[in-house]
C-alpha cells in the first residue's frame, strides 16, 4: 500500500497539496463559497482519501497559533480552518499530524539564504521575509510544480498561491518526518 502525504495549509485562500509516491503533485484550492468554507466539499475529499483502499493517507496541516497585533480577524479565519481540517480528518479516521509553522520551516528552508523584508520592526530588526523564503524553498524542491492559485479563472493567471507554497512545503516535510 502506497502512502500519499498531504500538506494543508489552513486559511480561507489555503490550500492542500498531495504529494504520490512517485513524486507527483496535485494541488488544489480550498473549496470556499463565496467567504465561507465549503463543509460538504471538504467532506467529500475526506471521504475520497478515506475510502481510497489503494492508498494509505497521512495528512499535515498547519498549527496556528494566535498572532499579536491587529490580526484577530485572521487569526479567527486560520483557527476555524484548522478546526474544520482536523475534526474532518478525525472524523474519516484519517491518520494527521499539526506541525507549527517554525517547525517546518526550520526543514524546508535548509539551504535557502535569508530573505529580509524592507521595513524594520518596532525594536528596529528587519523581519524575515516567510513567503519569499517558501517560496525560494519550494522552487527548488519542485521546480516542475505549478504553484499558481489552483482555483484561478484563466490559464493566464501567473500570481504564485501563498497557500499552494505552504501546502506542497508541508506535505514534503511529512514525507521527510513521518
């Protein structure tokens, strides 16, 4: 039996990425209606994994934490993301495991020199720039990868998905740890 890890990063322009055995990746975007999540979407690609008897699934989703600041509304839209990824999965007796988002990045970003953002924060330090860092990490890990918005209109579209990065970032490093 074949074991296909899944990455999922958990907000509402989030993302889940399936990484096959034979290196292959799909991503694909978070069912969302209109601002709302899509339960029964997610119900039935949970209900797809659990009823796969050809393949064994592990999935990896994004623990979020509380961020400081001005970020509440955010921080509710992450929160319920996790929420709805984990009860599904434990619902569907879907093995999963959350990891936090500096653990996985301290693996995946080995190797990738650091990426400053331009302002400075309060105590005058630059911050490190997350999204060119996956980014960079992601690249180069899958350089064959299509990490546009997986739910874009046209085939035009070039904007890279923050949430496709993160998600194909995550599933990698369940590969490599689990």
């Amino acid at each position: 039996m074949d074991k296909i890890y899944v990455g999922f990063d958990p907000g509402k322009s989030g993302a889940m990425a399936m990484l096959y055995p034979d290196g292959h990746v799909e991503i694909i975007g978070f069912p969302i209606i209109g601002k709302e999540y899509d339960l029964q979407e997610f119900q039935k690609i949970f209900l797809t994994m659990k009823n796969d008897t050809e393949n064994q699934y592990h999935i990896i989703i994004e623990d979020v934490k509380a961020l400081q600041g001005a970020m509440k509304a955010g921080n509710w839209s992450l929160s319920r993301g996790k929420t709805i990824l984990e009860v599904m999965a434990a619902c569907f007796y879907i093995p999963y495991t959350l990891v936090h988002s500096k653990t996985w990045q301290k693996e995946m970003w080995q190797g990738v020199p650091v990426q400053l953002l331009p302002t400075k924060t309060a105590s005058g330090r630059k911050k490190t720039d997350t999204k060119a860092m996956s980014l960079i990490a992601a690249k180069r890990l899958f350089p064959n990868v299509d990490l546009r918005d997986p739910n874009r209109k046209t085939e035009r579209a070039e904007k890279i998905h923050d949430g496709a990065v993160d998600a194909v970032l995550l599933a990698e490093y369940g590969r490599r740890k689990f």
